[in-house]
C-alpha cells in the first residue's frame, strides 16, 4: 500500500531526537523510537512525549501517535498513550 509519505529522521538543537518521523502528504505525522531491549521502553515514550509538546499543534498537528518499535513480543499501548510495538508485527 502506498501513502503519499516521507519518512525522516529527527533532532533538535538541544538533541531531543526520534529514529523516524513518519509524515504523509496529508499532513498526518507519527514519531517512532526504535528500542530493542524492554529496558529502554519508558525512556524512549518520555523522549517521543516530550518531542509532542515542542511541536507547534497549530502548524504541524497533533501526532497521529507516538511509537516504540521493539524487539519484545507484546504490542500493547502503555497508560500515556504512547504505542509500543514488537518489529514482528509490521509483517505482512
């Protein structure tokens, strides 16, 4: 399936950064970290929360959601909304 999208890397001048920005001509956009270990799961959902904030709602939008893609096994969304899901499940 093809959306029309870009996918880019991101960082800030004070470093804030995120693996992928996912955005479609539409105007929709994603933020995603890329973590392989479980352990790293709370501080990427802190870093893509705090990337959210600091982007302009007016201009670019709210995110349509916020990721970490993981080695683990469970797709789940955490309390804070933020998704966190294993690579395997981005399969066909």
């Amino acid at each position: 399936m093809h959306n029309d999208g870009e996918v880019y890397h991101f960082r800030d001048r004070n470093g804030l950064e995120a693996d992928m920005i996912v955005s479609l001509i539409d105007g929709r956009w994603a933020a995603v970290e890329v973590k392989l270990g479980n352990k790293q799961i709370e501080e990427a959902a802190l870093h893509l929360q705090e990337l959210a904030r600091k982007v302009d709602d007016e201009k670019m939008g709210k995110p349509s959601f916020l990721m970490v893609l993981t080695g683990g096994e469970f797709a789940y969304q955490r309390k804070d909304g933020v998704l966190v899901v294993p690579i395997g499940c981005l399969k066909d």
